[in-house]
C-alpha cells in the first residue's frame, strides 16, 4: 500500500522593508515549507536602499540580508546547508570568502561558487542565496562528522 504524504503549508517570508520588491517584482525573499528554507539572492544594500561600494561592504550587507529573512523564517545562518553565491569577479574571491567567514566561522555548509557576467543592477558586485533546514544547525561547540 502507498503511503499518502499530508501536503505542507507554504510560507513565504519577506521581512519588514521588503514588500516593495514582493509586489514590484512579484517574489519572495524566502520560502519556507516544512522544515526547509529556500532563500532568494541577496544583494548588498542596506535598509535605506544603498549599496555597498566595494565587494567587502556588498558582502556583508548580503549575508546581514540573509540572515534577516531566515530569522523572519524562524531559523538563522547556522541552519544554512547550501551556499550559492553569484560574483562579477572571481579574481576578488578571497575577500568574498573573508567576509563569508564572519558570518560562517564553522561548521561549514556546502558552497557553490558561480562566475557571472551581470546581476540584477549594475551596481552590484555579488549575489548570495541559501537553503537552511530550520534546527539543524549545530552548536557553535560541537564538532562536525568528520572533522
């Protein structure tokens, strides 16, 4: 006999200040069904509007971003199981990875790094997007398998 699967509520998460983008551009920051999060690309401009000006300052205000919309999700960065990040300049990979540090000093999740020839805005430099299943993340102390 098959098991029949009882469907999961979609939520779509788009923290305070983003609603403009929900309606202007008709998508979700995050979604979050079940257990899982799926985020989308995070730019690095702040709460104003403005962008960073180096790859260091757009980093960051990405990561920051993506840390808001997984808490409005009910989860945070330690819960992040994939990375995927989009860069205009590869040579500026180290500072990127610099950055990412401060946000992931261990326990580390996957990392796919794609090389672009543009993003959304001309004034961008970098585009970060996660999937995080919520409660996964391990304590800051604990040691990963295979470590």
């Amino acid at each position: 006999m098959r098991e029949t699967l009882s469907p999961q509520p979609r939520m779509l998460i788009n923290p305070a200040g983003t609603e403009g983008l929900y309606t202007t551009w008709q998508f979700s920051q995050g979604v979050r069904v079940g257990e899982m999060i799926w985020t989308a690309g995070q730019l690095g401009v702040d709460g104003e509007g403005r962008f960073g000006t180096t790859l260091e300052e757009q980093a960051r205000l990405a990561f920051i971003n993506l840390r808001s919309v997984l808490e409005a999700g009910g989860s945070s960065l330690a819960d992040v199981v994939e990375l995927v990040t989009y860069h205009l300049a590869m040579d500026e990979l180290p500072h990127f990875a610099a950055v990412k540090a401060e946000f992931f000093p261990q326990n580390y999740p996957t990392w796919t790094v794609v090389g672009v020839t543009a993003l959304a805005l001309p004034e961008l430099l970098v585009e970060v997007k996660a999937v995080a299943v919520v409660g996964s993340g391990l304590p800051q102390n604990a040691e990963p398998a295979d470590a």
